[in-house]
C-alpha cells in the first residue's frame, strides 16, 4: 500500500488541546470521535487500526485526516457547510413568493403552477435575481404550513391527472 496522503503530525499543544478534550465528556460524539482518531494518527496507527480502535468506518479515518491537513483543529468542531452557494429566495423573496401564492392566479389560469410562479416571481422589481426554478419554488412553499401545496396549488387527484 501507498503511503499516506495525509499525514497528521501534531504538535504539542495541539496534543495537549486534543487530549483535555476527549477526556471531558461534554462534546458531541463524532467530534469526540474525530479528536481521537486525531490523537491515534499522529501515534501512526493506519486507518484500519484507527477504525477498529475508535469504531468507525475507515473512511471516517480518511475524511478526518483529509479535514485535519486542509483546516486545522477546526476539522473536529465542525463539519465545513454542505452549501457553498447562497440561497436565492431570502426573507424578503418568500414573503413574495408565498403573498404571490395566495393571491388569485393570473388571468386565463385556474391555479398557480409552480412554473407560473417562478415566471412571476422573476418578474417583480422588488427580488433581484434573473432566474428561479420552479423547483426551488416548491422547496420553499413546501417548508410553510400556511401555503399548502394541495390548498394553493390545487389537488392534482381531483382533475383525473
């Protein structure tokens, strides 16, 4: 087998730091588990060993290893957020979004479509943006209770579809 990527080579106080706090107890279970598994690779110990000792996947070693070398101590705490983008409808586009979904449809129309939505949405000088999808305009109608999908959109069992 190759050698290792990522190497973990703590320093002492980094050690120190580490050891202090897996022996607390009062932190969440995976970030214990990421310290120690921290404190075994620095000893060496190959990701197999390490998942035996610690109970996990070998892949937790990895990805741990992979986090320790690219953030630091940080890699522990916290995993790093899924989203690297911002989101499209903020507070102030959902008010829209939701005030535009109980209001009548458009003429011509006997209920909004989540397309239809969209289009509007994109429409209003009030949200800046150039495009929505429809998707994201069910994701965010979907989270509200007050803008049931079956009461704004209409019951798609009822029209034989």
């Amino acid at each position: 087998m190759g050698a290792k990527k990522y190497i973990v080579d703590l320093s002492d106080e980094d050690r120190k730091t580490l050891e202090q706090f897996t022996s607390t107890g009062e932190q969440r279970a995976q970030e214990n588990t990421r310290a120690r598994i921290l404190l075994k690779a620095d000893d060496g110990l190959t990701d197999a060993t390490i998942s035996e000792h610690v109970g996990c996947h070998p892949q937790t070693v990895h990805n741990t290893r992979k986090d320790y070398t690219e953030r630091g101590l940080a890699a522990i705490h916290r995993r790093k957020p899924d989203r690297e983008y911002e989101r499209k409808l903020d507070g102030n586009a959902e008010a829209h979004l939701i005030k535009l979904a109980c209001s009548e449809p458009p003429e011509g129309h006997s209920r909004w479509t989540l397309h239809l939505l969209a289009d509007e949405l994109v429409t209003l000088d009030e949200i800046d943006f150039e495009s929505i999808s429809h998707e994201a305009v069910r994701q965010r109608l979907k989270k509200r209770p007050e803008t049931s999908s079956l009461q704004l959109l209409g019951d798609t069992t009822r029209t034989g579809r």
